[in-house]
C-alpha cells in the first residue's frame, strides 16, 4: 500500500539514488532480514519497477556493498595518527561494534561478502591500517590485527543481538557449577547488558595482548607508544 | 525423487529418531542454508510426514537446540581440571572454531537462540566454568570469559567461511597503504589462510590478555597456575 502511495504520490523517478536504493535496502534488512531484502523488495518499496534500479546500482552485490558503507562509515577512526595506538583501536572498535549491533542481519551478511574495489570501507582500512604502521607495527602485522579485531567484535555484535539470558542454564540438576557462574555473572553486572560486560574484558584482553605482542616486537621503535 | 525412493524402499518409521532428525537438520542446513532447513525440509528429506517428526522433537526450537548440541559435543573440554586453565581454554578454543568452521549456517543461528534447559551443551559449559573457578577465577568472571572467548570464536569461524581474498582492495589509487598491508600479510602467510593467522594471533593475544588479568586478581592462589 505504502509503494501505490508513492507511486502516485510523488515523483520517484527523480528521487531515486544509489543512496535511497542502499539505506531502503538496510532498513528492509532489519525489518525483515536477508531474505525480505532483494531487489524485488526494494523496488516494491520504493514504488518503482526492479529495472529502474539499476541505473543507479549494479546488482544486488552493490548494494550489499553499499550497506557496508552505510555501516562503516560509523566506525570512528579520529584516532588513528593523534592518539596512541592501542586508543586509537578501542575507539574504533567501540564504533565498530555499536554500528553493527544496530544492524544485526548485515552481521553474517557482509562477513562473507568480499570487498567492493574503490569501497568507502576501504578508506577506512587505509586509515586504521595507516595509523598501525606509523605507530610502529610491522607492515605484514596490521591486516592480522585487524581482522582478528572484526571477528572479536562481528562476535560480540551477534551477541549484542542475541537475548540477555541467552544462556541461561534453567533448572538442570546436573550443571551445579554453570548455573552458580551464571548468577553470579549476573549479579556483578551493575546495570550492564551480559554482551557489554564480556565485550568490555575481550576488548581488554585483546588489547592488553596486543601491547603485549606489540612490545615484543620492539614497540620503542614508536613515536607514539601505546597508553 | 530420494524421499519418493526412500519411503517405499525402507522402514523408515522404525528408524526415525532425534538424533536422526537432527543430523539431518544439519546436513540441510549446511546445504540449502537456514530456509530450506524447516521442519517440511527435514520430513520431506526422511521421507516421512512432518506430524511424524513431532513424536521425536518438540518443533524447530528442539531441532535446532539439538544442532548446538551435535556443534558443541565436539568442543575439547579434556584439558579443564587437568592442564593449566589457559592450555585448556586454547584446546577448547581451537576445537570450538573447528565445529562451528565445519557448519557456516549453524553460527548466525545458534548465536541468538537460547540454550534448552537440559541441554548437553550446559554440560560443557559446566566443565569449562569449573575449570576456570578451581583454577582461582572468580565465580563471576568465569561466564564473561567464555563468552568473551565465544565471540572472538564465532567471529572467526564467519571469517573462516569467507574467500581468503575477501578483503583485496584491488585496483584502488586511494587506498595504497592498504594495498601495501594486505600484501605483506599475504607475503607472511607461509601456507596458512587469513583466516587462521588472524585466529592464532587474536587467540594469543586474549589469553596473554586474560593471563594478565588473572595475576592482577591474585592469581596466585591458583593450585594451576597458568602455564
């Protein structure tokens, strides 16, 4: 009903954009998850016909790749080159993780898809690959790092998406110990979410490694050593 | 045509069983993804009417809590309460990425589903937080370390079933710091996929991470110490 709307409505032809097409794709994506989101759906939606899509993108891929733009252009990356690495990393892993658990079916999606040639997200790779190596990491190092860095955080944003008492063990006589760790789990959170309080000491551990590793390597050679 | 084949060919009501019916989840799930899973999929597959299955499992719910059990029966819980907790926790951590890297579709779908109560993956949960608490974790802390640790797995496992190329930049004159990374990851590889040097060094970098963790609360108290 809402596509008979506007197809009467308003002029949609002038309107649609690579950008109208790629944010009508994510909001489709969340509401219904991959499978509501094709071309067709996308179309339907804008109250245009699935061909007149492609003036403006290639195909589904491109679209897909557009909602990796759309999502990591969230990813904050002010730190790289101004503060010390390892700061550099947790603020974009906290904007990392918060543009993704907003958007949870483009999780498993964009995991797999590969990475569009001539990507805004590639820009961004540049930037934090950028700020890695001038801080002292070895070339061959950064890309591991950061990888490593996305699954931990593609993980905790599925957890993010997942219910709070996901893992409850419920009334089950034979794991004493699990349903012990459990509550007491819960009862340090002070408020938090369980994925925000597992998040927190990933985030810390992976950090501290990496600094760890970092000095290993001979980290003095930094001119901006890690906080 | 199989269904059609198996239906006259074999007694199949007699040998219907959970397990059966979950293995079979499996295999289509890993086939056709999580649509062609369903519970019509499966009964079409066994050559039986859906009602049938319904005297084994108590629905989809049942099926896919028994998918996480097949997953997780193969996690290594052999070195809890026997080797130092973060030998253990590695052991397990390898395993884990193993089973679910073996079944892409199962990671975004146990991610957020429940657990059953009486699941027997509440018992390898119960074994992995008794291995952690006698080695002097805190009761509370134990819970945020698998989870944590379950985040940078399944991240990995998503990232094990991706192209190893998935993030080439490719041709692009904006990103050449990227380009240069990428290729001096690839250069360092020896043999390895991405995906797993990724792995080896985030798994290393936690538990260096976690070790450090665990000496600052006083680890000492630990009769294991960590290795």
């Amino acid at each position: 009903m809402a596509a008979t709307a506007r197809r009467t409505g308003r002029p949609h032809t002038a309107v649609l954009s690579r950008e109208l097409i790629v944010e009508t794709a994510l909001r489709l994506l969340d509401e219904r998850g991959e499978h509501g989101a094709g071309m067709r759906d996308i179309a339907r939606e804008l109250g245009v016909r699935p061909s007149a899509l492609y003036n403006h993108v290639k195909g589904k891929e491109d679209v897909v790749d557009g909602i990796r733009e759309l999502v990591s252009d969230r990813f904050d990356i002010s730190g790289f080159g101004v503060l010390p690495w390892d700061r550099a990393v947790e603020r974009w892993a906290r904007s990392y993780l918060g543009s993704f658990a907003a958007h949870p079916p483009t999780i498993a999606l964009l995991g797999v898809q590969p990475l569009a040639t001539g990507s805004r997200t590639s820009r961004m790779y540049d930037t934090v690959c950028a700020g890695l190596i001038e801080a002292g990491w070895p070339e061959g190092r950064a890309m591991q790092i950061v990888v490593a860095l996305e699954c931990f955080i593609l993980g905790s944003a599925l957890d993010h998406a997942a219910p709070d008492d996901m893992l409850d063990p419920g009334e089950d006589p034979h794991v004493p110990v699990f349903r012990a760790a459990y509550d007491a789990r819960d009862r340090e959170l002070d408020g938090r979410r369980p994925a925000e309080a597992s998040f927190e000491l990933g985030l810390r551990a992976m950090l501290t490694g990496l600094r760890a590793e970092f000095e290993a390597l001979g980290g003095g050679r930094d001119p901006r050593p890690a906080s």
